[in-house]
C-alpha cells in the first residue's frame, strides 16, 4: 500500500530479524518494507515460521530488529531509551493476547485498571475509565467477578477492555481468539469491527483465514517475507473493473 510519510502511523524499512541458534543464522523476518496508516484494520498472517510472531513483538515495541528502521508516529524507534519505550507500550499501545494475560487474584475492575497505575493516574479516574471500558464491551455486570468467574470469551472483553483503557494509537491483538468456541469468535471479532468503524486502528496476528477475513487489509507472511499484500478495497475495485470489462464486451457482442 502506498502512502506518504506523514500518512503512516506505522512505517517499516527493510526490516531484518536474525536469531543464532548454534552456527546457524535464522532470519524470523527479511527485508520488511510496510506502511500502516490510521485507522487501518490490517491482519498478519502466515503458517508457524511465518514470522509473523517476531512482526508481532517488534510493531508492539517488545523486540528490536536486527537491521532496518521501524518509525511509529514518524519517530524511529531505535532512537528511544528504554524509558521512552516502556512509555510507548504504556500508552501508544495496546496488547491483547491469545492467553488474556490477567490477574489471576485481582477483579475484571482491578485488571484493566492496572495500566493506568504506571501512568500516575488518580484512583478515582483510574475507576472511571475502567468502568468505561469494561461497559464498552458488554461487561458492566462483571466488574467485581474474578477471572476464573468468568468465560474465556468473558475474559478476552477484560483483555480488550485493558487494552481500550490506556486509549492507544493501535491496538495489538495476537491469536486473540485462539483459545475461544466459534460463537465467541464471532462475538470477539464482531467487536474488534465496531471498533475499527469507531476509528481504531487494530493489527490482528493470526494463522486463521476466517480471522483474517474480517480485515480491511490482509500480508502474507512467509519465511520472514512478505509474500502479499491485499487491501479489500483495492480488491473490490478489481472485481468491479473485471465485472465493467465483461459487462462491456458481452454489450459489444449484443450489437
């Protein structure tokens, strides 16, 4: 996808991760050139070894690259201190994992009010937010149940709910419907929809097509590479010129 600099929330240049595992030199990603725009609803996908788990710890700022530039709102990343990056994962980011990743002791209240105590955010506020947040998603009558009160697609809520709290630039999902039945995916998913029609923008990794399916744009990874890039409007706009040019030569057959 082409897009100006100041387009792009996202933007990676020739992005290289190699690993050493003995004598050997593993590249997980190999010369990644990719923008991403606001409010983009973009999926990764690929089979394992795709390396879109590495493109995963990377865009959230979990994992450096090896070669290659990653700019996130125009700044490159490997400017920043270590401090500047936890701010960013704080508070530009949002992480939902496939493994919900909650409290085990603390409330579906406490959980999404944790990333707002690193933020130095009164109590109160911290309440009020998360209140919010766990309403957005359908969870106001959940707010003091533990989470092995609630069901996994219950839980998943929380995750986004977390996620939403810190109010990101991105939200981060990874296999986030991995451990969920089909129904519960499809309420998930329903979600994430709603949400990218709000205005969010939301990157999903996944090895799922269906999952992928409910994206806006859809890269392929393999071995490191990526292996295509297909935005749905473009391929609306394709099959509707293939639909013009038939529609046209069957009226030219006519006369």
């Amino acid at each position: 996808m082409i897009m100006s600099a100041a387009q792009a929330l996202i933007r990676l240049e020739n992005i290289a991760k190699h690993y050493q595992m003995g004598g050997e030199t593993i590249a997980a990603l190999n010369g990644i050139d990719l923008t991403i725009a606001r409010n983009e609803y973009i999926a990764f996908i690929g089979s394992s070894g795709s390396g879109k788990s590495t493109m995963m710890n990377i865009l959230g700022c979990l994992d450096t690259p090896s070669f290659g530039s990653y700019f996130l709102n125009g700044r490159d990343v490997a400017s920043m201190s270590e401090s500047e990056l936890a701010h960013t994962r704080n508070q530009e980011i949002g992480f939902i994992f496939q493994s919900f990743n909650l409290l085990t002791r603390a409330t579906a209240l406490q959980n999404v009010m944790q990333p707002l105590i690193y933020r130095g955010i009164r109590p109160a506020e911290r309440a009020r937010r998360a209140r919010a947040a766990l309403t957005r998603v359908g969870l106001e009558k959940r707010l003091d149940h533990l989470p092995n009160q609630l069901s996994g697609g219950q839980r998943q809520r929380v995750a986004i709910a977390r996620a939403l709290c810190s109010e990101p630039s991105i939200l981060l999902a990874d296999e986030p419907t991995g451990n969920l039945d089909s129904a519960t995916t499809a309420d998930i998913m329903a979600l994430f929809d709603e949400l990218h029609a709000e205005g969010q923008t939301l990157i999903v990794v996944t090895h799922e097509p269906d999952i992928a399916a409910h994206c806006q744009r859809v890269v392929r990874l393999s071995d490191g590479k990526v292996l295509s890039d297909i935005s749905k409007q473009n391929s609306q706009q394709n099959d509707q010129q293939k639909n013009d040019q038939q529609k046209n030569a069957e009226e030219l057959i006519d006369v």
